[in-house]
C-alpha cells in the first residue's frame, strides 16, 4: 500500500481517537526514515554534504563568526536504532548546526511595553509580542529551549523565523548550510521525541548541550527538498481532511440539537426517533441527560387520568407536602401535568447520616463490618470493587445498617460528586454508611426510592445542588439540611413506575449505541494501526509511537576529527584486517558496495570509510564481511 492509498481510506478510518493527528506523525515518520519518496542514486550522498558543511563552518570561523569545533563526527551504524538509505549519514545536531544564542537578548513585558511595535519578538513557542527593533533578518530555525510545551507538544518544538525579529532566550537560535537543510531540520526535530533531552518535569528545559546531542539522519540535500516538498504536500491534505472532519461533526452536531429540540417540543413515545436517528450520532451523555430531564418534566410517558393523583396519595399515606399553596402555584416551574404534587424531599423521606470514623470506642462491645464511602457510591449505581471496614459498637449497628432499597447519596467531595444517588441493593448482607453519605428511608412502604433516584440524577437534581452546596477550590458539599428541603416534582405513584420502566427501557438503548460507537471506534482505530504498520514496516504493538519504533538514546560523542579522517590507532577490540583487503575480497566476490551495505544493514557511505581506512573495523563486522564474501568458516573463526 502507498501513502495515497491510505489517504483515500480516511473516511474509514475518520472515526479513530486523533485520526488526522496520527496521519500527520505518519507523515512526518515514513519522512525521517527514508520511505516518503524514493531515493534518487544521481543524488550526492550525504556524506559529501557533510563536508560542505565543514567547509561552511570553516569559512565562518575564519570570519570570526563561529566558535569551537568545526568538524564533524559521523556516527557508526551501532550507535542507532533504526536502517536508514544507504545514501542518508547519522550525524549530532550540534557537528551540522550553527548556533547563534550568544546573539539573544531577552527584554521585559514592562520594557516592551514601552517601546514601539513594529518587528516580531519571538519566544519558546513562536511570536508572543512585537518590539521597536531587530536581532535577525534572514530565515533561521528556532527551537523552544524551555516550557511545558517541550512535553505536551501543543505547538511545533522548532519553527522558521524570516524577515527582520528579535528573539528572546526562551528560543535556540541555529543557522545551518542552507534554508533547505533549515527546513529539513525543522521538519526532523517536530517527527522525534525529545522527552530524552528534556530536564526537569516542573519547568522542562532542553539546554544546548541536550540538543547539540541529538542524533539526527542527514539525506543528500536534493532528497531533502522532495521531502520537505512531499510533507508540505500531504500536511496541507490533512489539513483539508481535518476541516472536512470538523465540517461534518459541526453538521451532526447541530442536527443533534435539532432533534433533541424537537422531541423537547413533542415529546411522546411516537418521537423517539428523533432521538435515535440512523442518519446522525447524539452522544450518549447528552442522550442521557435528555431522558432523565425529559423524564423529571413528564414528557416521557403519557399521563393516565385514572391515576390517583399524588395529592391525593399523600392524604391517603398520612403524609403532606409542606409547600404551601401559594408557593406551588406561583412557582417557576408550575407546568406540571396533571395530577402531579410538588413536595419537599423530607415530607415523603427520613434522611440520616452515617457512622463517623476514628471514634474511640472506649470499652463498648466492638464488631467490624464493611461500610460505603463516597467513592462507592455513583451515578445509579454502587461499585464495590473496593469496600472498606470500620469498627463499631455493637448497640449502633441497627442505626447505621443498610436496608435493600435505601437511597444513599453523597455528601461532596470534587463539585461533581455532590448529590450523587444510588439504590442500596443489599449485595452485602451487613453494609453500614459512612457520615459523607446519606441514607434515605421512604415514610411509607408504598412509596419507592426509583423515582427520587433519577430525579437527583437528572439536570434538574443536580443542578439544586450545585447551586445550594458550599463550594471551595475544586471541592463542594452539602448538609442534610440542604437534602431534607430540596422541591421535588411528585408524579402519581403509577406514572412514576411507568416512567422509571421507560427510563430504564431507554437507557438500556443508550448503553447499546454506546457500545456500538465505541466498537466503531475500535475498529476504525485498528484499521488505523495496521495501516500504519503495513507503511512503515512496525509492528502493530508499536504504532502506538509513530516515531522511529526505538529513539535513539543521547549516545557518548566520540573524539572529534577533521574532515571525516580518523587517526586513531584501533583499539583492541578492532579488527587489524587491511582495508585493501577488504576491497579485494569483494570484488572477488563480485559484489557492490551498496550490496554489502544492505546485507550488513548499514549506508554504502559506512562501507566506503571502512575500505578506504577512515572508519575503524570491529572483529564483529570483520567476521560478517567474511561470510557475506563467502569465506569459510576456519577463516571466519581466524
């Protein structure tokens, strides 16, 4: 498969979690290893690119213009993690670049308040202010030195600055051999990850050392032009792809709104479809919220006049609303149906709070038994995955022991959790309750907890809470109180079983097309990442990183030497075999240097310094040479 190939299946694939965003590391990977276009052999291998940009720096030395070391290193195919074209050549970002940060000049926000704003005035992550005056004025690569976006990579690490700006020193400065090879770069920094070269977590840093250490593969510089051509190229589809998503999820959104309004407006059972439409997607969470609001109105079910209307089931039950009259009738909410009562919570329920931890007991009769904290206690249901015990006299168990059916809701914690409710549904045969939830018992066996279950629930619910809790940085709470007075809509006891029934009808249809959507999703993701591993030859197990499938480590740099020549002696563990022989071997065999090059899994450049002696032989290499030329194996072993 080829890339366009792939890019035509963007419609199937549209559904997986960042879609386009994995298409465009995709990009920017089969880029930087070499299989985004083809290698032209007519291309001057990188190798002779790197002494052009010796000669550069050389030149600019002299000038007095640069300092340090103007040679370049090379590094040996050990020393990296992935192949790359035999005409491409490893080197360290700091032996290619030219650094420019000693020309930086940080100013104050109040000291360029005061001044003119006329050129760009660039910090870690692109422009952040203008200013009266420029340090640059040609096209040069800056790469944030500091910030949070070195890790959460919101932004592009490394840009091109052009026309005349200043810099502060939140930003490397680089100049290299060309705007072509600035670019080539900018594009490598943006595909690796850099988390290797960051210090600190809290202020993340990339100092030029780190940098100056990155490895980076260099291709002949034509190669590098088709590539950064080919990635403006495809980033400018995925740019159109990415508007098309957008477009589309705009338009279902609104016909998602659409039709929540207009069953709103005619909410019966004939309408549900509206709801559930095959032609457009409401989320699940705005469809639950829909029914459980839908819900507290009565507008889920029809009302039946032969119901007994909820006043009159409260007279016949000993009980009464305390809402007067008056309040009821002048209430903003006075579109009842008929036959509903408004209430207060405590007029049909006796809420209680739960047993205290860390009390001293002193020489009471003890027993251990499980209690619900906050955390067990969700949204319409428990989870007690993880439920812990508490010591408690044995004459307090009745007054803090759950009962089947028993509405607990939460007390606060994080603004979300306030006012959460739950029905008890005695899976633990002895289950006590902690103070920060609330036990609620009915004042009449007739009356069921359900109803008031999804009323709390609902909008409506929580937003009584939200706005009668005490509320502190990130935490809130209520008070029993608080729980006793809430108003209640109080259907008849019939219609509140019928609309428990179709709430629990449609949320089972809701948790349906959940799944369903979160299938598509998983398959549209899997798709995605066999795609992705059929182009760049990864194992599905690691696509998740579309970076190289290992980055390469921040490896020790070896001595410097000039123009590529190395006069070390070698070391012990090298190969002392003459290179000339080397060469004669092949031929004998009749092979290539870009054919050795391949069998060894290294660049034909690699090859090339081996046989003519400015690259040191490992025993290693020399026994592999060997058999790869046919010797046998007494010679390899000599």
């Amino acid at each position: 498969m080829n890339l366009e190939t792939f890019f035509e299946k963007f419609e199937v694939i549209a559904d997986a979690p960042g879609a386009v965003g994995k298409m465009r590391e995709l990009v920017r990977h089969l880029a930087i290893t070499g299989k985004l276009v083809p290698q032209n052999s007519d291309d001057e291998p990188s190798i002779l690119l790197l002494d052009k940009i010796i000669a550069h720096k050389s030149a600019l030395a002299k000038e007095g213009k640069l300092r340090g070391s103007t040679s370049i290193v090379p590094m040996m195919a050990d020393d990296v993690e992935y192949i790359i074209p035999a005409s491409w050549t490893w080197a360290r970002f700091g032996d290619v670049m030219v650094n420019r940060d000693g020309e930086r000049i940080p100013v104050s926000k109040e000291e360029r308040e005061t001044r003119g704003k006329i050129y760009d005035y660039y910090g870690a992550s692109g422009v952040i202010d203008k200013i009266d005056n420029y340090l640059f004025d040609k096209p040069l690569l800056l790469i944030g030195e500091d910030g949070a976006n070195l890790i959460t990579r919101s932004k592009p690490i490394a840009f091109i600055a052009r026309g005349k700006y200043w810099v502060n020193n939140h930003a490397h400065v680089l100049d290299g051999i060309s705007e072509d090879f600035l670019r080539y770069v900018e594009l490598y920094i943006n595909a690796i990850n850099l988390e290797r070269y960051v210090t600190g977590s809290a202020q993340p840093k990339m100092n030029q050392a780190k940098m100056n250490s990155i490895p980076i593969a260099i291709p002949p510089l034509a190669e590098q032009k088709r590539i950064v051509a080919k990635v403006d190229e495809l980033m400018t589809l995925c740019d159109r792809l990415e508007a098309q998503q957008h477009e589309r999820e705009t338009r279902h959104a609104a016909l998602a709104r659409a039709s929540l309004a207009r069953f709103a407006d005619a909410a019966t059972p004939a309408n549900l479809n509206f709801l559930f439409h095959p032609s457009y997607t409401i989320s699940p969470a705005d469809l639950r919220k829909s029914i459980l609001t839908l819900a507290v109105h009565g507008k889920l079910v029809p009302q039946d006049p032969d119901d007994e209307p909820a006043d009159d089931c409260l007279s016949r039950l000993g009980l009464k609303s305390s809402i007067a009259f008056l309040d009821r009738a002048t209430a903003e909410d006075d579109s009842s149906p008929p036959g509903w009562g408004r209430i207060q919570f405590e007029d049909v329920a006796v809420v209680a709070g739960g047993v205290t931890l860390g009390r001293k007991l002193g020489d009471r009769k003890t027993v251990t038994l499980p209690y619900l904290r906050v955390a067990n206690v969700k949204r319409g249901e428990t989870d007690l995955s993880v439920v812990k015990e508490v010591s408690i006299a044995e004459d307090e168990i009745e007054r803090y022991a759950l009962r089947e059916n028993d509405l607990l809701m939460t007390e606060g914690g994080d603004w979300d959790k306030v006012g959460r409710a739950a029905i008890w549904r005695a899976e633990i045969p002895v289950c006590l309750h902690q103070n920060h939830v609330f036990r609620v018992r009915m004042r009449s066996a007739e009356l069921v907890p359900f109803w008031f279950e999804l009323f709390f629930n609902s909008p409506i619910g929580r937003s009584y809470f939200e706005s009668a809790s005490k509320q502190t940085t990130n935490l809130a709470s209520i008070n029993m109180r608080q729980v006793r007075s809430c108003a209640i809509p109080l259907p008849p006891l019939a219609e509140q079983r019928r609309i428990v029934a179709k709430v629990e009808q449609l949320m089972a249809l809701v948790d349906e097309l959940e799944a369903q959507l979160a299938a598509s999703r998983a398959v549209a993701a899997n798709l995605l990442t066999a795609l992705v591993a059929e182009l760049t030859g990864t194992p599905e197990s690691r696509v998740a990183s579309l970076a190289p499938a290992k980055q390469v480590e921040a490896l020790p740099r070896p001595k410097s030497h000039k123009a590529n020549v190395a006069t070390a002696k070698p070391a012990t563990h090298e190969s002392t075999v003459s290179p000339r022989t080397l060469v004669d071997l092949r031929k004998d065999a009749g092979l290539t240097q870009a054919a050795v090059a391949e069998a060894m899994g290294l660049n034909q450049a690699y090859i090339s310094q081996m046989e003519t002696g400015k690259r040191p032989i490992t025993k290693e290499q020399h026994c592999n040479l060997l058999k790869i030329y046919g010797m046998i194996a007494d010679e390899v072993a000599r």
